[in-house]
C-alpha cells in the first residue's frame, strides 16, 4: 500500500512538472501576442488615473460613457507623447545638419587634404607593401561601396520595412487591447482568474487588484518624473545656458526619456545633453556673429544637469520608487543591482514593477514564511 502512495506521489508530481512545461512552451511560441496584451495593461494602467479623474465630471448626475472615457484617456496620452517627440526630431535635425556642415567645411579645407596626404606618406613609408600609389581615401571608398552594394542595400530596406510592420502591428495591438481593458477594467482580473482553481479565484482577484494599484501609482510616478526633470532641465537650458526654446526643449525631454533609466540614464543623458547643447549654442552663436567663452557655458551645462540630478535623487526617486511601491528604499536599490546584473538596461527597466508583483503575490499566498513576513513588515 505504501509503495502505491509513493507512485501516485511521483505520477502527480510529474504530470504537474509536465503541465509547467507545456504551459511555458506555450508561452514562448505566443510570446509576442502575450507582450502586447502585457504592454496594454501597462497603457492602461498609465491612463486609469486620468480616466477616473475625467469620471468625476458629470452632467446632471451622469458621467460620459466609459467607452468615451477610455477613448478621450488614449489620445490625451498618445497625443502627449507624440506632441514631446515633435519637438526632439527638429532638434535631432538640426545638431546633424550642423555637425554635416561643418564636416563638409573641414573636408574641404586645404588642412584637412594635408592631413590626408600625410597619411598616405606616413602609411607608405610604414608599409611599404601598399605601393607608392596608395590612396586612403580611394581605399576607404571602394570598400564602403563594397559592403553597401545593391543587394545588402535592398536587405537592409527589407529589414526596416519589417521592423516598421511589426511596430505598427505592435502600436495598434497595444492601443487596441488597452481601450478594452480601460472600458471594462476588471476584464484583466477575469482573463487571469480564469486560470486558476476556483478556491484561489478571490484571492487572486484581490492580489491583482492590488498589483495593479500600486504599479498604476508607479508608472503615473515615472511619467511625473520624466516631465519634473524635463522641466527642470529646461528651465535651466533656456534661462541659465540661453538656448533657444526649441532646442532646450528637446535637449530636456531626452533626459527626461533617458532619466527612466535607474543610474545610468541621468548620466548618460547629462553627457549626451552637455555634448547637444554645446553644439547647438555654438552654431547659433557663429550664426548670430557673437563670441562665447567655452568654459562658462560648458560649466553652465553640466551644473544645470547635476542640479537636476539632484532633486530628482533626493526628492523625486525616493516619493515615485519608496511610496509608490511600499518599499524600502535600500530594498530596490538591492534589486535593481540583481535586475541590472542579471539583465542590463532591459533588467532595470522591468526591475521594480516585476519585484512589486512578486512582491505582491508573496504577501498573499506565502503570508507565513518567514522572511516574508519581515521583508514586509
């Protein structure tokens, strides 16, 4: 009789390890189809708030439809979205029409053919075997005109055509299964509850609940402080460092973007902001006939970005991550060294939401273990 127990023990166990394993093979082959409905929740999540605000305005004791609400939420987002990366494409536009300018100048200069063929001396005389009729810059040509022939050209524009396809597919999916989870937004509950025992149904439903609360309040966090940052940084770009409105604009909103990044983003967009904004500075400058002292305005710059730095480090981060999340602060700066180590920028990005639910789900299912119940006490 014992030895019967056993084997139903085992034959449990593997038709439980057989049910994982065709459940995660499932989710890799529609992993595409699974992100977009993942993504979805997350703009829905981003919109709730702005759609429940909106619910409060009402006419004689009745509030728009929600399928209107959710419609109105979506463009107001999108709009916005689309409305920042107007103003940085210009600016992108510009710092590399500038820096083709004055490429083309330099090309052009008596130097710049000076230096060119002391190269070639200096490379003949070096490498003899190159031949007394070698050309740098002839080599240069006929291997690039090589590399780029027509047919890697036409893959080339098969692949950007592709990319552009998917992301179309992937921006429609995302808005379109985000409207429906907005309209009905306990229809994400459902789908998951779904799938799961019936005598787990209500815990699950209330773990998602709170989940979704809290990641909401995350994400509206991180979305108030892309715009804290860009605004700081513009207000220091245009009044301190003298930019014109529509480069410090775009410069701030980089940062801004770059800024989501945990540590690495505010230094990287500091960087490239600095770089940005002496170029375009100095381009209006020569275009305006002024004369500017390098050192202030490169000074100017940087203390304008570790200002910013600053308050998003001691003010900001600590309001979005600590109070947003119900976590410790030294509790996420452990786990973004983990998700960072584990998955580099992509691991950061997805770090603190994916603790929140694991975080979330612990506190309900495992209540009893105990470093659980310490780690959230």
């Amino acid at each position: 009789m014992e030895q019967e127990r056993s084997i139903d023990k085992l034959a449990r166990y593997t038709m439980y390890a057989a049910t994982i394993i065709i459940i995660a093979a499932i989710c890799y082959l529609l992993r595409s189809i699974i992100a977009y409905i993942l993504l979805a929740a997350v703009v829905s999540l981003i919109c709730r708030p702005l759609m429940n605000l909106m619910k409060k305005i009402t006419y004689k004791g009745k509030s728009a439809p929600d399928w209107l609400l959710a419609i109105i939420s979506l463009i107001l987002v999108l709009g916005l979205l689309v409305a920042l990366l107007s103003r940085l494409i210009p600016v992108i536009i510009n710092i590399a029409s500038n820096i083709s300018d004055n490429f083309s100048n330099a090309t052009g200069s008596s130097q710049f053919s000076d230096l060119i063929d002391n190269l070639d001396f200096w490379l003949v005389s070096t490498f003899p075997s190159l031949g007394p009729g070698f050309s740098l810059e002839e080599t240069l040509v006929d291997f690039f005109s090589k590399q780029f022939s027509l047919s890697s050209l036409t893959s080339v524009l098969g692949s950007v055509a592709s990319a552009a396809g998917t992301t179309v597919i992937a921006i429609f999916s995302m808005v379109f299964i985000g409207f429906f989870f907005l309209k009905d937004q306990n229809l994400f509950k459902k789908m998951i509850a779904s799938l799961v025992p019936d005598k787990e149904e209500q815990k699950t439903v209330e773990t998602i609940g709170e989940v979704e609360g809290l990641v909401s309040r995350y994400f509206v966090g991180l979305i108030l402080e892309v715009l804290c940052v860009a605004l700081l940084n513009f207000l220091g770009l245009s009044l301190v460092c003298k930019l014109d409105v529509s480069s410090a604009l775009g410069i701030a909103f980089m940062t801004g973007v770059l800024n989501v990044i945990p540590y690495l983003g505010p230094w990287i967009g500091g960087a490239i902001g600095t770089v940005l904004g002496l170029v375009l500075k100095y381009s209006s400058a020569a275009a305006l006939g002024t004369e500017l002292n390098f050192w202030p305005v490169l000074i100017a710059l940087i203390a304008c970005f570790v200002f910013t730095q600053m308050v998003d480090n001691f003010v900001l981060q600590p309001l979005i991550y600590s109070k947003s999340i119900k976590a410790h602060p030294l509790e996420i700066f452990i786990v973004l060294l983990v998700a960072g180590s584990l998955g580099g920028i992509i691991g950061m990005l997805v770090a603190i939401p994916a603790y929140t639910v694991v975080r979330v789900i612990a506190a309900k299912f495992l209540p009893n273990v105990k470093f659980i119940s310490r780690l959230l006490a």
